[in-house]
C-alpha cells in the first residue's frame, strides 16, 4: 500500500485542498483544506464542502462534454 498525498484544487473555485491517494485501492481521502473560497465558507463541516466542491466540478465537467459534443464547430480552437 502507497499512501501519496497531493494538493488539488478545483478549476471552479478558488479552494485549495490536501488528499491522501492509496495508489492500490484507488482512493482519496480528504486530509484539510489549505485555503477556502468565499463560495464555500458558508458549508459546515470538511466532508459537507469537500462533497459540494466535488459536485460543482462534475456538474462543470458534465456541462462542458455535452457542450463540446453539441457545439463543437464553435467550441474547437482554429490553428
């Protein structure tokens, strides 16, 4: 078992968090949050943020592939 920990931060806040990775079971644990965007302060609890912040970067995510798939004549950069 290979514990790594690694800071990451969502593309839609400006949260910064640090997780534990077990690199055999392909798990993330929440350790603390380094820095907490005004979105999020109001949310109590770690585990209560963590999940919100996670959802709002998979709604993002989920959006953003419908989007290219609908629009991708417009969403594609020209070289």
């Amino acid at each position: 078992m290979v514990i790594k920990k690694q800071i990451w931060k969502p593309d839609t806040c400006q949260c910064f968090l640090t997780e534990s990775y077990d690199t055999d079971l392909r798990t993330t644990a929440l350790d603390s949050f380094t820095t907490v965007c005004s979105a999020h302060t109001s949310i109590v609890g770690d585990s209560n943020r963590y999940s919100t912040m996670v959802a709002d970067n998979q709604r993002k995510n989920l959006v953003y592939g419908i989007a290219l798939k609908t629009f991708t004549s417009l969403l594609h950069r020209q070289i």
